[in-house]
C-alpha cells in the first residue's frame, strides 16, 4: 500500500523557467523535443486506447538545492492521431487544471507515490495548462513533446519508479 503525499505552497508558481536548478542548463530543443540522451525509456503498454504507439522518455530527474525536485519527460508521438496532453491527468487529487499531473513517483522501500506538487491555487506545478509557457496541449503525430513535473521527495530517496498513465512503470530511475 502506498502513502500519497501532496505539498500545497502558498503564493508559490513556478514556471519552467524558474523551475531550473541553479546548475543547470536549460533543455536543447531541435525541431521542438529535446536532443538530450534520455536516463530511461517506456512504450505505451496499450492499457489506454488514446495512448498508443508513444514512448515516453525519462530526460531529467533532478534535485534542486531548494529540496524541489523536477523531471522532464519526452513523449514522442508515433501514432497517426494527435495525443492530448489530458491523456497523462491524475485521478486521485482535485487539481484545478488535471492535465500532465498524472505522473507519479514511487519509492518502493518507503511504500510512498509522490504526485506534483499544487499551488495556492490547485494548479499543478507542472507544464500542460496556458498559463504555464511554453504550453503544447497535444503532440502531433510523428512529433515529440517535453513536459515536466515538480515533487516533494526526501533528501534520501535516491531512486525512483516513474509512473506515467498508459505506460509500465519505469522502474529505478535515479534522482540526480
């Protein structure tokens, strides 16, 4: 059984931008999806029919020294219809805006999912809504996306299971 921990941040809104750890670099786009080589890798497990024929990859699980900690994932499209973003939404907690909010991370040895963190104002801090930009609300066949997600883990986590909707999970990915 799994522990579900949610973290509401008064005043907070964080946007990709500001989301980057102090020693980072920004993501390198080409063609609009990321060049980086991703930590992990997952095909839709076709559980979800709107979900077909996408691979998500891991690109970014990292740490912030604000205790924050961020992941980037690439979802490439190779199907022949568009993929909504609302496809990856969570049905646990009432986000205001529940698009992307669906990916979790779990921690097996201490029996805890981890859901993106809210705002004062319920919205998910993570990319799939108009406020946050650059905003993609759906990948176009043959095309990949980069979305990302933050989360409130302890410090002595070092990895994780990443559970994105339509896809097995991605088992022991590491936090950075």
């Amino acid at each position: 059984m799994f522990t579900a921990l949610a973290l509401f941040l008064p005043g907070t809104l964080v946007t990709p931008a500001s989301a980057q750890t102090d020693n980072e670099a920004p993501l390198s786009q080409e063609n609009g999806h990321s060049i980086e080589s991703p930590l992990a890798s997952s095909e839709s497990n076709g559980e979800n029919e709107h979900i077909q024929s996408v691979t998500a990859n891991v690109l970014e699980l990292t740490r912030s020294d604000s205790g924050l900690t961020k992941i980037t994932v690439e979802v490439n499209n190779n199907s022949d219809r568009n993929l909504h973003d609302n496809r990856f939404s969570n049905p646990i907690y009432d986000y205001r805006e529940p698009i992307f909010s669906g990916i979790t991370l779990a921690d097996h040895n201490i029996q805890t999912r981890f859901h993106p963190l809210m705002d004062k104002e319920n919205f998910c801090l993570c990319s799939g809504y108009v406020p946050r930009l650059p905003y993609t609300p759906y990948v176009k066949p043959e095309e990949s996306v980069d979305y990302w997600a933050m989360y409130s883990i302890p410090e002595d986590v070092k990895n994780v299971d990443v559970e994105i909707p339509g896809f097995d999970p991605i088992e022991d990915v590491p936090v950075e």
